[in-house]
C-alpha cells in the first residue's frame, strides 16, 4: 500500500501525440462540461541518486497545479490502484495498427490558413 490513506487513480489520458500517465487521489467528473477533473497528482519522493527524469519533467510541468481538467474524448483508462507506480509520459505509437488520434482543428492550419474562402 501506499503511504497516504484513501483511494488512488491511475489515469492514462492523450495530449499533443503524447501518452500521460499520472496518480491522483481525486478524479471526477468536472462542472466544466465534457471534462474530467484530476486532483491532488501524487509523485514520488526521491531520497538518494536516482531521480527518474521523466517523473522528474511530469512534476515539473505540473507544479502548482491544483487540479487539472483533461477533455474526456481524451482520457484512455481510469484505474484504481493499491500502489503508486511510475508517473510518465511517453509518445504514441502510430506506426502500428490503423488506428489513429482525432484530428483537432488549430486555428491558421487549414488550407487557407484559417481564413474564409475567398468571395464566401
């Protein structure tokens, strides 16, 4: 078990072609519709040497935060769980298979640059 009372979630969840994996002790769903919301991330302690860089870039990225809300067509897994694992992120493997991410609109990146047709 892990140190902290209470129940903790490991959630998987894309962003920008990139796999999270991340612990909280508080996921539901969000008043801001459509969204999921994370809170109280958990990150390892490191006593000694070894730091894990990529645990190390998570925290960093997520430092000060309170709670994060992902968008839910973007979560993959919810999992409750007894331990705290390693905290990561990874790229996703597009090569294999045929599935692929929903393409999401930028502004500025359709053909005409995000602009109207011309005489529309």
């Amino acid at each position: 078990m892990t140190d902290i009372p209470g129940p903790l979630f490991r959630v998987v969840f894309a962003n920008e072609d990139k796999l999270f994996e991340v612990y909280a002790r508080s996921v539901g769903q969000s008043g801001l519709f459509g969204f999921i919301e994370i809170e109280e991330l958990v990150f390892g302690e490191h006593s000694g040497m070894l730091v894990d860089p990529a645990e190390e870039k998570l925290k960093s990225e997520f430092k000060g935060v309170k709670r994060t809300y992902v968008p839910m067509h973007s979560v993959i897994r919810i999992d409750e769980v007894e331990e705290r694992g390693e905290a990561k992120v990874r790229e996703m493997d597009t090569s294999a298979g045929n599935v692929r991410s929903f393409p999401v609109y930028k502004p500025g990146s359709g053909p005409s640059g995000g602009q109207a047709p011309a005489g529309k």
